[in-house]
C-alpha cells in the first residue's frame, strides 16, 4: 500500500479529499477514490438483538436499493489495464474471457470489490470523442 501511495504521490495524481478520502487519476483519466472503512459497531446485547426495530417506510416512489454493483471497464490496452491494477492497486484477476485465443476481458477483485475490464473493439472508431459521465 505504501508503494501504491508513493507512485501516485510521484506521479501528481494524488489529492486528499476534506472528507479524508483519496482522489487519484488512473493511467487512462478515469477517476478513482478510496475511502477509509467506518467504524465497526459493538456488538448489541440478546436483548436488543431481538428486538430489532424494523426500517422505517419505504418512499414513494420506491428508491433503488442495492447491496452490490459491479461497473465494466472498457480499455484500449487491456492488458496495460490489468497490468496497472493487479500490480500497481493489488487485484487479482479473476475469469477470463477468450476470443479464438485473443483475450477479449476479465474480472478484477480486490477484498468485496469486483469490476470487469474488456478490450474496446473500435467498432466506432479509433479516434471518436468518448463521452465521459458528466456529459
């Protein structure tokens, strides 16, 4: 973690946030953020374990509730990208998926969090102008 920090540091993409977190720029532009993890909670006693309040009602309309997302990454240099994030953040690939024997992507995990890369076919060119989430 340290030699994680130290490169990001080096390399200028590292600014701390008020809140604490970390914001750093990945080797293709996209944003990455680390958090630190809250506080666990004591332990309740039985008694309030068994006395657990049930949540309050839902809005309307219903909000979207989600225990677990998983993005996908599309690259221009797959294996560049896995490069950078097996060894530089420390995932470890997970399935793969293969094309007449060219990779064409794979998961990525880290601890609970799972993302997936795959190669950019260009279908709609090389030089087109990619959209970026904000518009």
């Amino acid at each position: 973690m340290i030699g994680l920090l130290r490169w990001l540091q080096g390399n200028g993409n590292l600014a701390r946030r008020a809140d604490g977190s970390l914001r750093f720029r990945d080797p293709y532009g996209a944003y990455l953020m680390a958090t630190k993890k809250a506080a666990k909670k004591r332990p309740r006693s039985k008694a309030a374990t068994k006395a657990k309040t049930r949540p309050g009602a839902r809005r309307q309309p219903e909000t979207l509730r989600l225990r677990d997302i998983s993005p996908t990454f599309t690259a221009t240099d797959l294996q560049r990208s896995i490069a950078f994030y097996r060894d530089v953040l420390g995932f470890v690939v997970g399935e793969e998926w293969r094309e007449n024997g060219a990779l064409e992507g794979c998961e990525m995990r880290a601890g609970s969090v799972t993302f997936y890369l795959t190669q950019d076919d260009f279908a709609k060119g090389r030089d087109r102008k990619k959209e970026s989430a904000r518009g």
